[in-house]
C-alpha cells in the first residue's frame, strides 16, 4: 500500500508538473483593434505600432508570468459594422485574454457591447465619447479623457486665456463630434458666452463651404471644430481661402501631425487639448525618439500621440496586471479597477474611477513653427 501511495502521489506531481509546464508555454493573446484602413488609418497605424513595441520589449525581457505575448491585430475599417465584426473575431475566434486599442466613438460604442456580453477586459485607447466609460459596463475600461474634460478645458482656455469672445462651432455629426459639441456649449453656458454660429459636416464630407460662409458672416474671432482627419485640415484650408481668420481651437481628434502635414498653413496658431506630448517629461520624449527612430522609415510618417497611450497602457497598466492575473479574466478585470500608479508624460499619479475611466490632468499644445509645441498658459 505505501509503495502504491508513493507512486500515485509522484504520478500526481508529475502530471502536475507537466500541465505547469504547458502552461507556461502558452501565450497570452492580446488582441488589438484599429482602423487600418478607410478615414481612421493614421491613428490606427500609431495604435498598432505602440502595442507592437510594448510587446516587443516586454517579450525580449521575459514576457509576463513567464510567458510571451502574442499580439493580434485586427483592422475595423474605420466603419461601427466592421468594428463590431474585428471585436468577434477577437473575443470568439481567436479567444484573445485582453483587448487593448479602439479608435472612433462610433466604432467603440458599437464593439464595447461585444466584449461586454463575452468578458473580456477591453482598455480603450482612441475614443472620448463619454457614454463609453459609465458604470452599467463591467469590462470596459479607457485611459484618455473624455469629450466633457477635453471640450470644457478648450472652452475654458478659449474665454478666459486667449480671449475670445465670438466663438463659432463646426462639428462632424457622428458621435464623437456631437459629444465634443454638447460638452463644449455646456462649458460656454457656465462661462456666460453663446456662440455666434453651429454648423455641423458628414465624416465624408470635402466641401464645407456653405457651412464655413454662414460662419464667416456671424464675424467669430474664434471656431471650435469637432473632428479627426482628414475633415478638419480641410475645413482649416478653407476657412482661410474665403478669409475667415478666427483662431482656431479643438480636441484631442485634431491632435494628428496630418493636421500640419495636410493644412500647414492655416493650421498655424490652433490651440488643442492632446493625448500625449513629449515635452512634458524627460521619459516622454526619450521614448518618442525610440519610437520615431524605429518607425520613421514607414510608408507614413511616425505619429506617438496614439501610440504613446496603447505603449503605456500594454506596459504599465496591463503588464502589471497579467503578472497578477494572468489569463483569469475575472482577477484581471478586478487588477485593472484597481490599478493606479505613474506612466510617462502624466505629471501626476493615475487612476481609473468607478465608471473605468482614468483621472488624469490635460495637456494642451499649439501648432506653431510646423508642429505641435507644448502650449504654456500665460
């Protein structure tokens, strides 16, 4: 009987030994969703680089738990109905473990419901509506700010720091242009100023004439504009051809270098809130070298802004958290909640709040000599 109980208990460790084994030999899959092709493609280019060199570095380093990551891209097209469709391939398809990336309000609002039904931990990196973060989502989580913070901050700086007192609004008309617009006049109320003029586009729109004359007649010293690339440079060109000369001021979606590349001169001058500058601390920019060094020979130009958030978030708030969890999804949702600390570029410590929102401060920068230069208040 001992003989045939020391067997069976060495048989046990064995076989526990090699499940172990195995175990350690699986990869985490971690899922990412972008626009890599259609009107999102220059942000989503920047997210997918930024999981690629987290990725990278963590993996050369030893990966997580003592497993690599395995990275899985997934292009939505820029479209809500693609997104949706990326999001199940993710969760069902490919049984990714966490889902780091989302760009476009629209886009996330529609795929988020998928990760929730599935749980799955989903970080969003690229979209500000603030539907997205409430606390009715389980698994949802988003590490820039939202459209309130961002629209509030540039009414605020727009009034009381630069001074203006005629201000127009032109929006794009999907979620995330509404949700800036809302936001925005609700931060004008409290400020005691209305603007002189609301126009809204369609995301494919190219000829924003009839909106941008209508603007030009209520004689505003300042114009709001609501969008991403490649509307907005399009409407600054524009703007300054029927000679329209408010200053202009936005969000984190005009936040693109295309926005320089594509309006260079008319873009000069443009306040906005960012998601990300490297001016802010020594790390920062330290990091956007490497980045741009290793990614400046692509077929477009190298962009952090995006990339910096999907980096950081891969490598200080997500790789702490596998560590913890590893592929216990359950555990890994209670370590993101959980979760607060430092990430380069934030001046102060981070969090996410009841909702899974993250509480940070804003950055502001302003295009001036060709590029985007860290924006000082006077």
């Amino acid at each position: 009987m001992r003989k045939l109980w020391v067997i069976t208990v060495f048989g046990l460790l064995l076989v526990g030994s090699v499940v172990a084994q195995g175990h350690a030999g699986t990869p985490i899959k971690l899922g990412v969703v972008a626009p890599l092709s259609g009107p999102g493609t220059s942000y989503g280019l920047g997210i997918k680089q930024g999981a690629e060199m987290a990725v990278d570095e963590i993996n050369k380093a030893g990966g997580v738990a003592g497993r690599q990551i395995q990275l899985v891209v997934v292009d939505d097209a820029s479209n809500p109905g693609q997104s949706v469709t990326a999001m199940q391939r993710l969760v069902s398809q490919e049984a990714v473990d966490l889902v780091i990336g989302g760009w476009g309000s629209s886009q996330v609002l529609a795929n988020m419901e998928v990760s929730e039904r599935a749980g799955v931990p989903y970080i969003i990196v690229g979209a500000t509506n603030p539907k997205i973060t409430t606390t009715k989502n389980k698994w949802t989580f988003r590490v820039i700010q939202t459209d309130s913070v961002q629209a509030k901050e540039v009414a605020t700086v727009g009034v009381q720091v630069l001074g203006l007192k005629r201000i127009a609004v032109l929006n794009d008309s999907n979620d995330y242009g509404v949700g800036n617009r809302d936001a925005f006049l609700a931060a004008m109320e409290e400020l005691k100023q209305k603007p002189v003029e609301l126009q809204a586009y369609n995301t494919a729109d190219k000829d924003f004439t009839a909106q941008l004359t209508r603007i030009k007649a209520a004689t505003p010293d300042g114009l709001a504009i609501f969008g991403t690339i490649p509307g907005a440079p399009a409407i600054m060109n524009q703007a300054r051809d029927l000679g329209l000369t408010a200053r202009f001021i936005g969000t984190g979606g005009l936040a693109n270098e295309n926005l320089i590349t594509l309006a260079p001169k008319a873009s000069a001058g443009t306040v906005l809130t960012t998601l990300f500058h490297e001016d802010v601390d020594a790390e920062g920019k330290a990091w956007a070298e490497r980045y741009t060094k290793l990614y400046s020979g692509g077929a477009q130009p190298a962009r952090p802004v995006l990339a910096a958030w999907e980096y950081r978030t891969v490598r200080f708030v997500a790789r702490p958290c596998l560590e913890k969890a590893e592929t216990d999804k359950a555990k890994l949702r209670e370590c993101l909640a959980s979760w607060k600390g430092t990430v380069f570029g934030v001046p102060t410590e981070v969090y996410f709040d009841q909702t899974g929102q993250l509480v940070q401060e804003s950055v502001l920068v302003e295009v001036k000599d060709g590029t985007f230069a860290a924006y000082k208040r006077k």
